[in-house]
C-alpha cells in the first residue's frame, strides 16, 4: 500500500484532507485539500515556512475556491483527484530520493508543490519554494541502497524534446518507486546553445516545467538563459552525463561516438 512509508503525522494529513473535502462538499479530494489537511496535522512546518497572517489568507482563499453548497456526509467514499494521486507519489519518490526512511508532512508539502495544481500555484505566489522546504527536510543524504541517479544531457529541446522532459517529468515517481531510478537533467541544448545551472547540479522540476512552456512559446535557451540562475555550458554535453539526441541533426553525430 502506498500509506505504508507514511508516518503519523503524513497519515493524519490524508485523515484531514478527506474532512476537509467532505466540510467544502467537494466530490474528490484535492492536492488542495491535501494542503488544508497539513495545517490540522502539523502547524509548525506551516509557521517555519509562511507567516501566520499570510497562510491564513491562502487558507481563506482555498476555501471559498472550493467550498460548495452542502457538505458531503462523512460516511461517503471521497475518490483522489488526479493532481492529489500525483502528490501521494511524489512524496514517496522525493523520500526515496533524499534517502529518508518514511514520508512526513514536508516531503507531502513539498510533492505539493512540485505537483502543478492550483495548490502549488498559490504556494509559490506567496513566495515559498520546493527549495525552503527541502532545506527544512535537512541535507540531501546519500540515495539508499539500490537507489540509482541518471545525469543526462538532452540535445533538442524542440517539440520531441520537450515532449521527453514532460515523460520523464510525468514518470519520476514510477521510476523512483519501480525502478529506484531518477534521471537528472544537468543541460539542455537547442540551436542556440546548451545551458546548464550556474552553480553546478540537476534542474529542478519547476525550472523544467517553465523552460517547456517558454520553449513552446518560441523563446530561445539562450534567452532564457539570460532571466534565469542558468549558464552557457562550456561543453558540448556534461562528461559522465548520458547523451540524449532528439535534434535530427547529423550535427551531433561526433558527440555520440
């Protein structure tokens, strides 16, 4: 059972977020109600990350976004939506990921807000990020036993390329829990250059998710480049990282053999 990993606290946020539904009268429960369940069940991690004041205000806010005319009665079976299916993985993949034994309230926060939903959306517009949350978590340990990390390097970041960051993106929870695999995308190139992170180490899920959807919309790697905590890379791919091609290009062909 996924629940199994979940500690107390992880398990009391699930217990709250179905009350939460079935109060607002909601059919489904929510990455949304999973946020509202973790404000029951562990009040400090929400006052370490958020002042109070301005929590209270998002609460309000969720609330009347999702609170219809009559409540659902306690004893009806409230389905996950999909966007709360996707949190409950994450926070078990992020878990195995940073070497933790179980899942607690902060790996479900931050699922929440690496998950896109409505939830995440109003969490980052109050200024909180996957990063403050990780810190809170403690210092990224060594992956468990058997837990594997893939550095890539993608080439293309055009229609089939973005097409592949959204898979790996979409599956990081099945890879982690299935295969005990992450994949690291450390640079990405398309005709206008390759960038990687300034200060070293992986993209995270949101800078990927934006460099997507900026990509659709016709914007260079460079340019964005230029906005962001990104860099040129000196390098045609980063050494060690594995090499993935979906430029169509016989150009590259010398950095595959």
């Amino acid at each position: 059972m996924i629940f199994d990993r979940y500690d107390e606290k992880a398990q009391r946020i699930i217990f709250f977020a179905r009350y939460e539904a079935g109060q607002l009268g909601s059919e489904r429960i929510t990455a949304a109600h999973l946020l509202l369940g973790i404000d029951h069940a562990d009040e400090d991690l929400i006052e370490g990350l958020l002042p109070r004041g301005r929590w209270e205000e998002l609460r309000e806010t969720l609330a009347s976004s999702l609170r219809k005319d009559s409540k659902v009665a306690l004893s009806a079976e409230l389905p996950m939506s999909e966007d709360a299916k996707k949190v409950l993985h994450r926070a078990s993949s992020e878990s195995l990921r940073l070497g933790h034994g179980g899942v607690s309230s902060g790996h479900l926060l931050l699922a929440i807000l690496l998950v896109p939903s409505p939830a995440s959306q109003a969490l980052a517009a109050r200024g909180l990020t996957s990063q403050q949350v990780t810190d809170r978590l403690g210092t990224v340990q060594p992956a468990p036993p058997g837990m594997k990390s893939c550095p890539v390097t993608l080439l293309g970041a055009g229609g089939v390329g973005c097409a592949l960051l959204e898979q790996i993106l979409d599956a990081s929870d099945h890879h982690a829990m299935g295969y005990r695999l992450s994949f690291e995308l450390m640079a990405i190139g398309d005709s206008s250059g390759l960038i990687m992170k300034k200060a070293g180490g992986h993209f995270l899920d949101r800078e990927l998710r934006q460099l997507i959807e900026q990509k659709r919309s016709g914007t260079p790697l460079l340019k964005l480049s230029a906005s962001q905590d990104w860099t040129i890379s000196p390098h045609h791919a980063i050494p060690g990282s594995l090499l993935v091609d979906c430029t169509a290009s016989s150009d590259v062909t010398p950095l595959l053999l």
